[in-house]
C-alpha cells in the first residue's frame, strides 16, 4: 500500500468541509482528514452527523473523479464496502450495507458516507468520501430521534475494536474499492455492493420528499438506483431514505401500545 498523507484534527466543524475548502495545491489524491470530533458533522439534505469527541472514526478522503457524474454513485459504494469490510476485518460482527450509504450491524446503522464535492461534476474533478463509524457510544448517547436505528461497534460487537487498528484497516480497504472505480470495474462495484446487502425480496419503505413508497426491493440499477417492485410494476429510486420493515413494525407496534 503507499503511504497515505493523513491530517489530524483534535476538532473541527466538519472533516468534510475541511477537505473541499483546503487551496487546491494542498490537495492529493487519497488525502485522509481525520478528527477527534466535529462539531456540525454533515449527513445528506443539510442533516445532521453526531461526532462526539473520541467515540469514532469521523473522517473524509479525498478522491479524484474518473468517470462522468452519473457514475459518482459508484465511490459512495466504494466507500460504503470499504467500510463494511474494514469493520468485519476487525471485530466479530457481520456487517450489511444498506442503499445508498449506510453500514448496518445487526440492522442497525453503525456507519455513513456522506460524497460531497464543489462546483461542477466532470472527470478530473475532486470529490470528497465523508466516513462517520460509531466505534464507542452507548446506546443512551444517541439522540432518541434515531436512537432505534443507530448503534455503535462496542454496542453491536461484543468489544469496540482498537480505532487505530480499524482505521489502518479502512485505509487499505478504501484503496481497494477506490481502485475498482478508478479502472472502470463498475459491474465488480455494483454486484459486490448488492452481495453485501441483505434486503433483496423485503418489503421496504423509501421515504422522500414528497412521497413514501412501499415495495418489495429487488436489485441496483446501472445508475445506481434502487429497483422496488410495486405490484406489477418495478421503479427505480435514485434518492431518499431507505426505511426497514422491523424499523417501521416497531413503530406501529408502540403506537398501538401507546393507544
Ligand atoms: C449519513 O447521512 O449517514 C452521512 C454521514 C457522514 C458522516 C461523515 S463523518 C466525516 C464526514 N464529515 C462530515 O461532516 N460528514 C462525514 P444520512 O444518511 O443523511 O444520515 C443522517 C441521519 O442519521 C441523521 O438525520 C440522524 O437521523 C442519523 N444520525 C445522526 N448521527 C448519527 C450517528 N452518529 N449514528 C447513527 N445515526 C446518526
């Protein structure tokens, strides 16, 4: 593996923002920034990512575009299987990914990729792999909103995994998945992903905007898309939260006790 040029923060806004704001002569292919914690960590839609000081691994790389813009969905998968082998690599757990950037322990989320990037899309571009790992909260740590969903690798594995050795681990996978994208390996990406995941014939519920859709999931499209199944018909979902069926089953179930 080459030596990777890695930035350590004791705390920082967002690792994310950091990388796309640094003077392009300081920017490098496979760049790691790495911090203790961050104190507005991004999720997708302006959300939020709970960083809190040493309880995980909150870190972006910085990559080069290869390929046209629609083909960035590839590296949110790189970066998502990067991660999922890099924790199984290094604890006891089997872990899943879950469309589109989601690692999952035990079918709750432990990790998320957040793929950000300036300006325009075009080969030749940079673009910026945000990785969030919850390595040590307790479950009380989590905000109740997503309390349900989230977990942590001390939580769901039966020890939290030393965060030095877990991110050594990482950095060798991210070169990996990075590579596969970088020489066009998109069906190799795409079928490693979907092996990787296990909610093929589940019912489950997309939430966007301005829709929640139910159906059965049955695959990845060639742009990325989630392929769900609705009676005769099959969509392709290209954004939006990707809700499980024990998910939404607890929460009816408590409603009911509730009532
Ligand atoms: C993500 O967004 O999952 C992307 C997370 C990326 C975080 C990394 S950390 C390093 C880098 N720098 C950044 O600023 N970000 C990246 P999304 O799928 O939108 O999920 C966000 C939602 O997950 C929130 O709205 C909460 O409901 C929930 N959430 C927040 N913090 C969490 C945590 N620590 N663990 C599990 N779920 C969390």
């Amino acid at each position: 593996m080459t030596e990777k040029k890695v930035i350590f923060l004791e705390s920082v806004d967002s690792t994310n923002r950091y990388v796309l704001d640094l003077p392009d002569e300081q920017k490098s292919q496979g760049l790691v920034v790495r911090a203790e914690e961050q104190t507005a960590g991004r999720g997708r839609l302006g959300r939020r990512w709970a960083s809190p000081r040493g309880k995980g691994l909150w870190l972006s790389v910085l990559w080069r575009q290869v390929w046209p813009a629609e083909k960035n969905y590839l590296l949110t998968f790189a970066a998502a299987l990067a991660t999922a082998r890099a924790v199984e690599e290094v604890t006891l757990c089997q872990t899943e990914v879950k469309w589109p950037n989601d690692v999952l322990v035990g079918r709750k989320k432990v990790a998320g990729i957040l793929l950000e990037q300036r300006g325009s899309s075009e080969p030749g571009r940079w673009l910026v792999a945000g990785i969030g790992i919850n390595v040590s909260q307790q479950q009380a740590e989590f905000s109740e909103a997503y309390r349900q969903h989230a977990t942590s690798l001390r939580e769901a594995c039966r020890d939290a995994p030393e965060k030095e050795k877990l991110f050594q681990a990482l950095l060798a996978q991210l070169d990996f998945f990075y590579d596969l994208y970088r020489v066009g390996k998109e069906e190799t990406l795409r079928s490693f992903f979907v092996e990787s995941s296990n909610i093929w014939g589940e019912r489950v519920r997309i939430r966007q905007a301005n829709r929640l859709l139910e159906g059965s999931a049955s695959g990845i499209d060639e742009r990325g898309g989630l392929l769900v199944r609705t009676g005769e018909k099959e969509v392709a979902v290209y954004a939006g939260d990707l809700i499980l069926q024990e998910w939404w089953a607890e929460k009816e179930e408590k409603a009911l006790e509730n009532q």
